[in-house]
C-alpha cells in the first residue's frame, strides 16, 4: 500500500495520508513519500494548491508503534539521523511556494499536530481532537516545536508541551491552530471554498507573500523597510501585478498566467 496517495485535480494536488489502519501513524516510508512530493511541488510550476488530508477514521495519530519500538535499539546516531528526516520534511511541507491546506478529522496527535502547523490553512471537523503527548512518553515535541510554537505562541506552547494533555477544535481554533472548525459532513465543502480563493489568486503573488512571512515574522518594521518596499514595487510592475490591477480598474476577472 501507498503511505501516500496523490491525485491530480486541475492545479490541485489532493494528498491523502494512507495507512489508516494505523490512524496515518507515519513512518520512515511516510516522511520519505512526503519529502518527495513537497520538492516535486517546489519545482512544478502548474500546482497552485496542495489539500493534505488523511484516509480513514483520523488525519495523523503521530509516530507509528512500530517505527517507535525500532528507535528503542537506535543508537544516538541513528536516533539523529531519522530525527534529521522529519525535520527535513517539514521544512520542506512549510516552505512549498503554493498554499498547503489542511483537511483534518478524528485526531491530530504528536508528530500530526505538527504537519497540521506547517499547513498554511486548516479546516477541522467540530470532533477532531488534539494532543502533543511527547512527555506522557518521556520525550518531548523537539523537532515539530518550531513550526508549532510559530503557530500557537509561547503561552499556549507551555501548557501543551509540558502537561501533554489533549484538546479539542475549539481550543485548537483559539489558539490559531486551526482556522476554521464544520461539521464533518461539511469538511469537503468547506475546504473547496479555500481551494477557490487560492485559484482566483495571483500564483505569484501567493507564492511571494508566503516568504514575505517567513522573512518579516519577529522582524522590527524598521528592520524589514528595504524588503517590503522593494517586494511591493516589483509586484507592482510584474506582468502578475500589472494583470490584476488592470482587471480591478476594468471590472473583470484576472486573467493569471500559469
């Protein structure tokens, strides 16, 4: 079985998670499939959107028990080198140059918590439930807390982190995990909404504005004056920028470039 499956739909990859006899527990065979793809997106042009979801009854339960009780006989090194895998793949999951959207239901849990931190939009049903329990564990979220600790700040961070308790949508959504919470039955609909806004977008200027984030966040404005006033002059005069505002000026749809 695929650990992942990617259908092409249009300019939208749809990635679904699949070992859902395990609850899409990833292993060395999930961190490596995902990797491959976020660096297939990166240099495909024609991708305007990535929808990550997972196959049955839950999105992520987190690391798989087998994968885990490996690592018991792991040495320091080989503890690093898988280690240095997840953390590779994330990087490159945050950093594809199209949104990546997630559609998550059942649970989120550990290392699945983290995918859904590097997701640029999250829908999650009313259900879904939550949980960094690394410490319940006797180890911690070390790789996934950047991405995590961006999304949920430090305050929120401490609790979960240290008490390993789980939580539900609600909590998730206040803390900024997750932007918007439906039914489940409503959790495709939902998402193809987000899906339209992207499309009716400039790729470009999607693209940009996800490593203006990057660049600016925990930057003063004085610091970052040079980089947004040049990014924003040459948006302006790009034939993406050019198109769009001609197209508001003429009351017309935009006509984007692919």
């Amino acid at each position: 079985m695929d650990p992942i499956l990617v259908a092409r739909d249009g300019p939208v990859l749809r990635v679904a998670l699949n070992r859902p006899d395990v609850r899409n527990a990833f292993d060395e065979d999930v961190i490596a499939s995902l990797t491959r793809l976020a660096v297939s997106v990166a240099d495909d042009r024609t991708v305007r959107a990535v929808v990550l979801s997972g196959s049955g009854k839950s999105f992520c339960s987190g690391a798989d028990l087998a994968w885990m009780s490996k690592a018991i006989a792991y040495s320091h090194a080989e503890n690093l080198r898988d280690a240095e895998d997840l953390a590779r793949m994330l990087e490159k999951l945050d950093t594809v140059p199209v949104p990546l959207i997630g559609r998550v239901h059942g649970a989120a849990l550990g290392g699945g918590v983290g995918l859904v931190a590097v997701c640029d939009v999250v829908v999650a049903g009313t259900a879904t439930v939550f949980g960094l329990s690394e410490v319940k564990l006797g180890i911690l979220p070390a790789v996934i807390s950047p991405y995590v600790v961006r999304k949920i700040g430090v305050g929120a961070a401490r609790e979960l982190f240290l008490t390993g308790s789980r939580f539900a949508a609600g909590r998730a959504r206040e803390i900024g995990l997750v932007h918007e919470i439906v039914p489940e039955a409503e959790l495709d609909t939902a998402v193809e909404r987000r899906v339209r806004d992207v499309l009716s977008s400039g790729p470009r200027a999607i693209a940009a504005a996800k490593a203006l984030i990057r660049d600016v966040v925990d930057e003063s404005p004085k610091d970052v004056i040079g980089l947004t006033t040049s990014t924003i002059a040459a948006h302006r005069v790009s034939p993406e920028g050019q198109e769009g505002i001609r197209a508001f000026l003429e009351k017309r749809k935009p006509k984007w470039a692919e």
